[in-house]
C-alpha cells in the first residue's frame, strides 16, 4: 500500500514539472532571456565543451566515449538529419544531439490562440522505427488563458513516416560516399 503511495507522489511531481514546462510557451512564466548573438564563439567544439564543463552549464553522467571523439546523436547523423530537414520550417527551441532531444518551438500558422510543439526523442542511432518517438502538443488560448494537450493522431505519425524515409536516403548516401572514399587495398602483384 505504501509503494502505490509513493508511485502516485512521483507521478503527481511529474506532472507538474511537465506543465510548468509546457506552460513556459504562453508566457505565464518569466522567459528565458534571448542569447547575446554579438559575442564570438569558439570554433572549436571540444574547448567549447570543456568551457561549458566549466562553467557549470553541462552536466557527464558517465563518459562512454573514453575519448574516441564519436558522439551518439551528432549532425552526421541520418536521423538527426532528416529530423532537422522536416522541421526546418519551425524555430527550435531545444536541440541536444548528446540526448538525443528536439523540440520545437510553439508554431502557429494563421490563428496566434492556437500553436502546436513538436518534441522528437531518439531512442537509437540507428534508422529504425522503433528508434524514434514523435509526439504532439497543441495550445490554445482564450483570453491570455492557455491550455495545452497531447494530440494523438495521424500527423505525429506522419511527421516520423517522413522523417524514418529521409534519413534512410541519407544513411544510403552515406554509405555510398563512405565505400568511394574507402582507400583501395593495394596487392603486391598490382606494384608490379
């Protein structure tokens, strides 16, 4: 009896974090201020890792890539790739390639009341169906009075369809240019 307590505890807790977030787009929370685009930023991807280590604006679980340079969800990715080529049409609010994370920012064609939110997670670098889950959320304001929910439907699962299709021509065309930049084993009979 204690333990569904304490399971109901955790998922009350969830849920509020949940709508404070999702809340965060209809204004009634503060904004995160905008990112001073005049400064220059470090070429370099690793120093700026490092710095961001630093800085305290990143956190490491665990380092699996003991060096070797490989990150899971990086922009070679086929899937990330495709991801970002369907959603280009929507300003991002958060793209973390190390979690394998995208979400959109609130998107709204004709009628301001009413936005939707993409958020895509990889559960895979791999091109499979199973290795991506796309969901929906759609806003609506009445009186500066916002109400968001999950849309289950076709679209969510559209946008994947689209996404799974592209990113498998990129992992094609990748692997095209991978075996014609593969350097040719030279034998010793061909020296002669």
């Amino acid at each position: 009896m204690h333990f569904y307590k304490n399971i109901k505890f955790v998922l009350v807790v969830i849920s509020f974090c949940l709508t404070i977030l999702l809340l965060n787009g209809c204004g009634s929370l503060p904004k995160i201020p905008k990112p001073d685009w005049s400064k220059r930023i470090e070429p370099n991807a690793q120093k700026r890792a490092q710095q961001n280590v630093k800085d305290g604006k990143g956190i490491r679980l665990f380092n699996t890539n003991k060096g070797n340079g490989n990150f899971l969800f990086a922009s070679s990715n086929p899937m990330w790739k495709a991801s970002l080529d369907i959603l280009s049409f929507i300003p991002m609010a958060n793209t973390d390639y190390s979690g394998g994370v995208l979400i959109t920012d609130w998107y709204s064609e004709e009628n301001p009341n009413e936005a939707v939110k993409i958020t895509i997670k990889f559960l895979s670098n791999e091109v499979r169906a199973d290795g991506i889950i796309v969901n929906l959320y759609k806003r609506k304001c009445v009186n500066n009075v916002c109400s968001v929910k999950e849309v289950k439907g076709n679209l969510a699962f559209e946008i994947r369809e689209k996404i799974l299709r592209k990113a498998a021509i990129y992992q094609k065309a990748d692997e095209k240019n991978e075996r014609a930049n593969k350097p040719k084993k030279v034998f010793k009979s061909d020296k002669q």
